[in-house]
C-alpha cells in the first residue's frame, strides 16, 4: 500500500511541475509558397502534409503514382544533407496526414541551400506540385521529370 501512496504522489508531483515530457505539438505551415519545411526556435523542422502533394515516383521504374494510392506507413526526409538515404531521417507521424522531423539548425552551414525530398514507406518519392515556391528540376529532370525541394538555411 505505501508503494501505492509513493507513486501516486510521484505522478501528482509529474503533473504539477510540469516535468514529464510532452512530444512538441505540430507546426502551421508556412504561408508564403514553400512547401516541406520551416525555421524557427533554432531549429529546421521538416513537414509533409500528405494534402500538399499530389504524386510520387516509384524507386524501381520512376512511374508516377498518385500519393493517394500510396498506403503511408513511413515518411523519411531524403536530400543532400544525409546523402539521399531513404532511411536515416525518420519522421513522426503528428496525425492527420503529417509527418514532422525537427532537427538543429546547427547542423546545417549557414546560408546553403539544399535539395531534398520526402520518401514514403522507403520506395516512393514525393514529387512537389508545380507551384511550390522552393522547387527546381532534379538531376533527374529529363528521365522522368521529376522536381526537388530546396531548403535554404538562414
């Protein structure tokens, strides 16, 4: 019974000082055209929002599919920063079709601008919609027209 009071009282003390960690809730989106990230409290966090894109291209062929067809079980941030790799940066699924990755500004060289993608379930890549503000033809642009996301660190 005292092992009861002691957690008890433990949890109460949690709950009043505020000491137990809560995930960081998610982020409103930007509202100048970029898609897939934004800066702020010294830190990049990227965003997908499945509602923003429309197609992806498949890892094998490089068809495009419609994200809709795509049954998301996994979003990783893929880009120059961590050498394409499909699987090293795992975003957290924040609900309702977003996946947020929050990573120290630190990391990045100041004023360098970066070309990445989102890829779902480690074999389709997310191509962003035509009017995205912060896009630009990939290296693999005549094969298949395929565009990435420039992060542009501050």
């Amino acid at each position: 019974m005292r092992q009861f009071f002691l957690v008890l009282l433990l949890a109460w003390c949690v709950v009043l000082t505020g000491c137990a960690e809560s995930p960081a809730p998610a982020v409103d989106p930007p509202s100048d055209g970029t898609l897939g990230y934004l800066i702020g409290n010294d830190e990049i966090i990227f965003r997908f929002d499945a509602s923003e894109f429309e197609e992806a291209t498949r890892n094998d062929t490089g068809r495009w599919l419609a994200i809709s067809d795509v049954d998301i079980e996994t979003v990783t941030v893929a880009g120059e920063f961590n050498g394409w790799s499909k699987e090293a940066w795992q975003m957290q699924d924040a609900g309702e079709g977003i996946w947020e990755l929050r990573k120290n500004l630190a990391f990045f060289n100041e004023g360098s601008e970066l070309e990445f993608k989102f890829v779902l379930n480690g074999f389709f890549w997310v191509e962003p919609p035509a009017d995205a503000r912060n896009s630009t033809a990939s290296g693999m642009y005549k094969a298949n027209r395929s565009y990435n996301l420039i992060l542009r660190v501050p």
